[in-house]
C-alpha cells in the first residue's frame, strides 16, 4: 500500500527563493506531508508564519527569523540558524543539528525548540510558554523579560541571566556568569524534575535532571 | 525660545488663497481629499479623508463601540484596534483595521493577516518609547519589517512608530526599513506639555520629518500624526506641513465624554465652515461625532478649494502664509 502522507516532497530553497516557498508552505494543501528543503544558504524569515501541520526538514544554514511564528509543524535544521529562529512560534517543533544565533525561541508562546549547539545572546527572550533546550554554551540575557515556559541551557551561560524575567523556569547545568537582579536560585521540586527530564529526552540530551540547577523570578507571576 | 506672534506656531499661519480667483462660484471644484498607503506590490489602505482614530480602548466609548466602528467604517475611517476588540463588532461594521504590534509583545499571525495594515508601536504601556528588543540597528529593523511581511502575505502596508522629538538617525532607519509608512506618536515626554507646546512640537517634527523625506528622495512618504489635538483648524494645518494623516481619537473622545466642552476651532476654520452648525455646539452623542467628522472634512474641501489643491498631495505649505517672520523662519513657510 502506498500511503500519499508518507511522500516527501522536495523544493529546493536557491531554486525556489524563500518567498516562492513561504508562499507554497503557507497555502500548503498536498498531500505529502514531508517536505524536505535543499540547498538553504542564508535565507532570511523562510517559511514565516505557516501553519500547516506537515514535517520540514531543512539542509543547509538559514538566516534571521527562520519559520517564525510556527503553528503546528514539525521542523529539523541539519545547519546553523542565525538570530530569531521560532520568534513567535505558537505551536509545533524546531530542533537544530547546529548552532543559533541571538533571540532563539524569541516571544514563543508554545512549542518545543532545541539545539544541539551553541546559543546567542538573548536566548528565550520574552519566552511566554515554549520550551526552549539549547546544549552547549549560550550568550548573555537569556531568558531577558521571559514571562512563562521553560528555558534549558546545558553548558556555560553568559551574564545577566534572566534580565527582567517575571515568570517560567530556567535550567542550567553549566556556570553561569551571573544572575540579574530579582532572580533567584531555587530547589529543583520533583515536577520540574520529570518535566525536565522529558524535555531533555525529546532533545536527545544524555543528562540527568538532577545535574541542572533552577532559577526563577523573586516575584513569579501567573503562569 | 520661540517667539511668535502668539506664542503658536500654528496660529501663525493662514492659507493663502489660489493665484488666480476660479471661474465658477466656490465649492464648483470637486477635490479628492482621499488618502492612501501604498505598498510596492500596489495593494494599498485606503481612507476617504486624511483621519484616522489610534489608541482608542473600547473602555474609552462606554457602550458606544459597536455603533463608532460602524460610523468609522462609513465615513471610511481607518482604525487602530486588535481583532479582540473588533470581536463583537458585526462584519458589515468593522471599519479598515490597522494592527499594531506592541515592543513587548510576540508576533501574531491571526492579528497580522487580517489586517489592513500592521504598524510596529514601540511605545510601551507607560508611554516611553525604545526601539524593540529585535533591534539592535537599521539591519534588525529590515528584517523585523520583512518578516511581518512575510507572514502577512506579502502585501499589507506597513508602518512603524516613532516619538515626536525623534533623532533623525531613528527615521532614517525606519525610512530604510522598507516600510510603507511611518507614525509619529506623543509619548510621556510630550504629555507633559501643554496643548498649545504640543501643536508646536507637532508642527516643528513634522516639518522636519517631511524635509527628510523631501531630502530623501521620498517627498510623499506617509506621515501618520499621533498627538492629541482637538483644534480642527491645528489638525488642517499640520496636514498642510506635511502630515499624511491626523489621529482623530482625542476629538472622538473629547466629544462623546466631555461636556460642555466644545469642538474647537479658529475663525478661520469657521469661516471656511460657513453655514455649518455653530462650533458652540455641545457634542454628546454618535451623530454629533458623525457630524463633527464631517464638518472636517467639510473644512479640508473647502481649504483645498481655497488653496486651489485638487488633491491632497497638492495641499502643501507652499498653500501657507507666516503671519510672523520667526515663525516663517521655523517652519519654513513663506511669510504673509
């Protein structure tokens, strides 16, 4: 039996432009919903605001705002991304198998976004729900203004650690350079341990809860 | 120190009638006194006169917003409102919607595609303003505009906001941006001059945004005007000097909660008025909004006809005259 949804559909990003293929994904109504993108090199706000539940997987590099506000995709980056990857996101997945740049997972209200790399500066920025994992070392301000959500940072971290969060959790295994003002280091409670211990599985991380430490704002708001 | 003639800027100035008297009886010339904004791709917001009504919460207007958005959307009023508050607005009543993206606030799909037009407010909830997160220079805000762009398909115009008093690198960048427009908004810094202070600053940053344009390449570039203003004659005049488009909330307001104030305007507009209802009239309800809305533009045809602009491009402070040579040396108008 040959099953329509198991068929991948490729487009090549060069070829194409990022416009052409944003315009295709946005209005995405085939029936494969396995799209394999060739051949990004550098391409600023591809695939900005689709919202078609399909699998993307991408190969090569993207430039700023990659599949910002994504609702319901699933998406795989074998390559770097550059500033402000799933800005907005709503719901769905983006893992890259490489390095982000500043502002990953920037304002995302939902979702899961991961990378087995390195992180820029203001990683989880507004974060307001998403689960943000990054595996190496990240940059200064993580997490600045987050409001909700998760933020999991699996090596060093830089300075200023949570700037102006009100709300959700950051964990982080590695040293941090220094925590901002009005955030605080907490006992990690049983529930942020299993629900750590989720996230660090779905991104593939070999490490155990316990190894990570809590912060969260002096003030938490509602979450 | 300013040193007018007395002490505004904008009472200064009178409009100086067309060369050569017309032909017919006055009112015989039709004039366009419709508004656009263009994007590149030719889609466009369209308004029938240079008005539009930002910042006004539905909380402003009591129980009146349902009955204001549909007279907005007759008398072809743009207005800035989130699809939240449009919600209990019927279809038939929601006027042109431009949505705004707040400095502290995520991107939203939903907001964005069903817009008009998408403008980037960076003022925040306690008026200051600062440039968003993204931003860390021209190239961020390139591509902070095209990824909303993107998103919006591609087609919808939009602008970004900026603080009256804006340096001219912050314009240069939004003129840079690619935006399709630009708004220049009163933010707590300038809440705290007085009205007549604030036509003042008002006139000055919009002469000087518009010489940019003007210097830029861009003369027409569309320059939305946020200030609270209830002068009709100060409003009419701005868009003389170089204003697209006048926020018109604060008179809305003023009118449907305020009593007895009074719409205000000078003799000059009045004149232009003619027999129009007296402006001591006390506005209280929708129809008197109606009614004010339309003795503006009542009072913008008339001055096109005076200043023989057929179209509001053609109403330019090359129609003003300076009562006052400092004042004419300010704002770069020709004096009396």
């Amino acid at each position: 039996m040959n099953d329509a949804s198991q068929v991948t559909t490729q487009l090549n990003i060069h070829e194409l432009g990022s416009r052409e293929i944003g315009n295709r994904l946005r209005t995405w109504d085939e029936t494969a919903k396995s799209i394999l993108l060739t051949q990004a090199m550098g391409e600023h706000c591809l695939a900005a605001g689709i919202s078609a539940a399909v699998n993307i997987q991408v190969e090569g590099n993207l430039g700023d705002y990659a599949f910002a506000m994504l609702d319901a995709a699933e998406i795989e980056i074998r390559g770097n991304v550059s500033k402000y990857a799933g800005h907005s996101m709503h719901s769905g997945s983006i893992q890259v198998h490489g390095h982000v740049g500043d502002g990953f997972g920037a304002f995302a209200s939902g979702g899961f976004l991961a990378t087995i790399g390195r992180g820029g500066n203001r990683c989880g920025l507004a974060l307001a729900g998403a689960d943000v994992i990054i595996r190496s070392d990240c940059g200064d301000e993580a997490g600045m203004a987050m409001t909700g959500g998760s933020l999991v940072l699996g090596n060093s971290v830089g300075q200023q650690l949570g700037l102006g969060m009100t709300g959700g959790a950051i964990f982080a295994r590695g040293q941090v350079g220094s925590l901002a003002e009005g955030v605080r280091e907490t006992r990690l409670k049983d529930a942020d341990a299993l629900r750590l211990s989720l996230l660090l599985v779905r991104a593939g991380i070999r490490a155990a809860a316990k190894e990570f430490r809590c912060y969260r704002p002096m003030a938490r708001s509602t979450e | 120190m300013m040193h007018s003639e007395t002490g505004s800027l904008l009472e200064d100035l009178v409009v100086a009638p067309m060369a050569l008297a017309p032909a017919s009886p006055p009112g015989a010339h039709s004039v366009d006194a419709s508004w656009r904004i263009t994007t590149e791709s030719s889609k466009s917001l369209k308004a029938s006169a240079p008005w539009f009504v930002r910042d006004l919460a539905p909380t402003k207007v009591a129980g009146r917003w349902q009955a204001l958005c549909g007279l907005l959307r007759k008398q072809g009023v743009p207005l800035f409102a989130t699809t939240q508050e449009l919600q209990t607005v019927p279809a038939g009543d929601v006027p042109a919607r431009i949505a705004q993206r707040r400095l502290d606030q995520p991107l939203l799909r939903a907001e964005l595609l069903s817009a008009d037009a998408i403008e980037l407010n960076s003022v925040d909830a306690s008026g200051i303003w600062a440039w968003p997160y993204e931003i860390d220079g021209p190239r961020d805000l390139k591509l902070l505009v095209n990824v909303i762009r993107e998103a919006a398909g591609a087609d919808v115009p939009i602008g970004i906001s900026l603080p009256l008093g804006a340096k001219l690198a912050d314009l240069r960048a939004c003129m840079e941006s690619t935006c399709d427009f630009l708004t220049l908004v009163h933010c707590a810094a300038s809440l705290q001059k007085s009205p007549r202070q604030l036509a003042n600053y008002a006139a000055l940053n919009i002469v000087a945004a518009r010489k940019y344009c003007v210097q830029s390449g861009k003369p027409r570039w569309p320059i939305l005007l946020d200030a609270p203003l209830h002068n009709v004659d100060q409003m009419l005049k701005l868009l003389l000097l170089g204003a697209s488009a006048i926020n018109i909330a604060s008179l809305v307001e003023h009118v449907l909660t305020e009593e007895p104030k009074t719409v205000s305007e000078s003799s000059l507009t009045a004149n232009l008025l003619g027999n129009l209802p007296s402006s001591s009239k006390q506005f209280k309800e929708l129809p008197d909004i109606e009614r004010a809305i339309q003795k503006m533009k009542h009072g913008l045809v008339n001055m096109m006809q005076f200043a023989g602009a057929p179209t509001l491009a053609e109403l330019d402070s090359n129609s003003l005259r300076s009562l006052s040579s400092t004042t004419a040396t300010m704002l770069g108008v020709a004096p009396a």
